[in-house]
C-alpha cells in the first residue's frame, strides 16, 4: 500500500519530505499519475500539496505579477490580471488539454514536467519568467530557462518545491501571441507551438521582438538571430517567409508517433507567418 500525504501547512509539508526523502510531490497529478499509471515511475509513496493555501494565487505587486505554483489552470484563465497582462500566456492555457485537465492541472505542475510541449512554455521563455524555489532552510529565484535543463529534468534539489513564477508586466509590447498546432483541434500534444511577443510601432514596424517555439528541440527554443532580424522590418510576406527558412534551418525536431520531423520543421516555420495576421496593412486588406 502507498501511503499519501495530504499536508494543509507548509511546515507540515517540510516534516514529511524530511523523514519520506523518497516521497514523490504532486499537485493536480495529471502528469504524475499517468506515469504512474504506465509504470514509468513507482515512488513509495506520494505528497500532495493541494490543500497548502499559501501556494496558490495570483498576486499583482505592481511591475511584477506573482503566480503561486499550485495556481490550476482554470484559476489562471479566470484571473482578470492574468488575462490583461499575459494574454499570450491565457492563449497557451486556454489550449491545453480538456476542461478536467484544466481544472486539475497546475502552472508549476507544467513547468516541472519540463516537456518540450508544454503549453505553458513558450509564453513564458518570452516573458523571461523567473521562477523562486523553496526548502525549509532557503529561497532562491532563477531565470525559468536556466531552471528547465532538458526534457523532464529541472535545477530542483532534494527537498526544494516550485514556489511560484515571476512575470515582468510588459505595458510596450504589444503583440502577445501563441499558437499550437495538434493532430487534433481539442485535447492534443503539440507537434509545433510558437509563442510571440512584439513591440509594433503606429506603422507596424517591429520595434523588439522575442519569439520561441515549443515541441521541435529538447526544450523550449528561441533564436537571436530570428528575433533580431525581424528588428526594423514590417510584417510583410517577404520578411516572414524569408525568417521561416531561418527557423525551418534552426530547429531540431524528432520523429514520433505524433509527427515526423520533416512535418515539424516545416510547421515551425509556417507559424511565423501568422505574425502577418498583426500587420497593420495586412488587417487593412482584409477589411477592404
Ligand atoms: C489527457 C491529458 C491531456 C493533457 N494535455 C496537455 C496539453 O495539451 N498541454 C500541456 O502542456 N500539458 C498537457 N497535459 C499534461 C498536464 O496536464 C500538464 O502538464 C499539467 O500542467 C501538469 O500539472 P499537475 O499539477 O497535474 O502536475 P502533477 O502531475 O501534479 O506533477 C507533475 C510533475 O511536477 C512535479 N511538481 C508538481 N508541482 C510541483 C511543485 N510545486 N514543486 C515541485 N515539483 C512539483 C511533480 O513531482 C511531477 O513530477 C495533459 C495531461 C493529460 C492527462
């Protein structure tokens, strides 16, 4: 029998992964019990930290925002300062998994997982999340892209839990976009996702850029030379087409059961071209 752990105070939380140093966390457990499930891991027993209030919630601290680790996703959606100031981010969440996946899953659950599909990923590597970590004897806060090492791997030591994310509000950008691209249009894994944030200026040219794709290389992966060639240009036709091929170059995908690696690269690069979509004089157009 597995013995689980259901602490409602974090000091009840330090005291068991103390004496169960084995232990396994879990949130909302969509991740871990699925593995556990497959048998892929087996822990001998399990902590859940969903009743521990302090982990969850929103916290607007003026240039900063603050998201508790054990925030699920529906709670993000909801969240009006959420939705205003990372509309890119509520993209990303509005399209992962199932209304159950979504009430059930967390925030931190996603970023621990560190799958190179995370929907939450993308939007975060361009918002240069910071995330803080915590064990009983210290805090410390770390850019979220040095925290992800690879596919299912995080700078976590023993006994240390996520405590949250720190975004920057970003009044002057103000394209904030994500896409995904599944073998289905509900419930699927990514093969391709792109999360883009721009600053435009009134004529649509590209003032800052900072781009990043999901689901084509062992974590989330973004270009400087991509972002910085598209610096002075407009979204035309010509300018995104020709940044494609840079990334179509760029990627480093893998065949799977969901896509071959040819199809990802390709699906990559075509996702820049929905930039076009923000171009000032392309809306004109299509208006017309
Ligand atoms: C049917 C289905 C569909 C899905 N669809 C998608 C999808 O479209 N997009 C997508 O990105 N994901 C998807 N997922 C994956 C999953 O739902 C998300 O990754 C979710 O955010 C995980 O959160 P969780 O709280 O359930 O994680 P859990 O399963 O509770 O935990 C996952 C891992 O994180 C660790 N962990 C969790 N919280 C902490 C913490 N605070 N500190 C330290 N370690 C922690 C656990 O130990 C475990 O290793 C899907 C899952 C299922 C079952």
């Amino acid at each position: 029998m597995r013995e689980v752990f259901l602490p409602q105070r974090i000091e009840e939380l330090w005291e068991i992964l103390k004496r169960e140093p084995e232990t396994e966390i879990y949130a909302g457990g969509t991740d871990l019990l699925v593995k556990m499930r497959s048998g892929q891991v087996n822990p001998p027993s399990l902590v859940c930290l969903e009743r521990i209030e302090s982990l969850r919630g929103v916290f607007d601290k003026g240039k900063e925002v603050f998201i508790g680790a054990c925030s699920t996703h529906s709670n993000l959606l909801e969240d009006p300062v959420i939705r205003k100031e990372f509309p890119g981010l509520a993209r990303g969440i509005d399209v992962l998994g199932s209304p159950p996946i979504r009430h059930m899953g967390t925030i931190g659950g996603n970023i621990v997982t560190a799958s190179p599909a995370g929907d939450t990923l993308p939007s975060l590597y361009v918002l240069d999340a910071e995330v803080e970590v915590h064990s009983k004897a210290q805090k410390r806060r770390l850019p979220l892209r040095d925290f992800i090492l690879g596919p299912g791997m995080v700078a976590l030591h023993p006994q240390e839990v996520l405590w949250g994310i720190w975004l920057k509000k970003q009044p002057s950008w103000n394209v904030h976009h994500y896409e995904k691209v599944g073998r289905r249009k509900a419930l699927a894994c990514s093969i391709a996702s792109m999360a883009a944030l721009l600053e435009l200026s009134e004529s649509g040219t590209v003032v800052k850029a900072r781009l990043a794709w999901g689901s084509v290389g062992p974590t989330i992966l973004s270009f400087s030379h991509v972002d910085n060639n598209l610096i002075g240009q407009l979204l035309s036709i010509e300018t995104l087409s020709s940044l494609a091929k840079q990334v179509e170059l760029s990627v480093s995908p893998i065949d799977d059961l969901r896509a071959s690696a040819e199809y990802r690269r390709t699906v990559s690069g075509l996702l820049l071209l929905r930039l076009l979509y923000y171009s000032p004089s392309f809306r004109q157009e299509c208006d017309s």
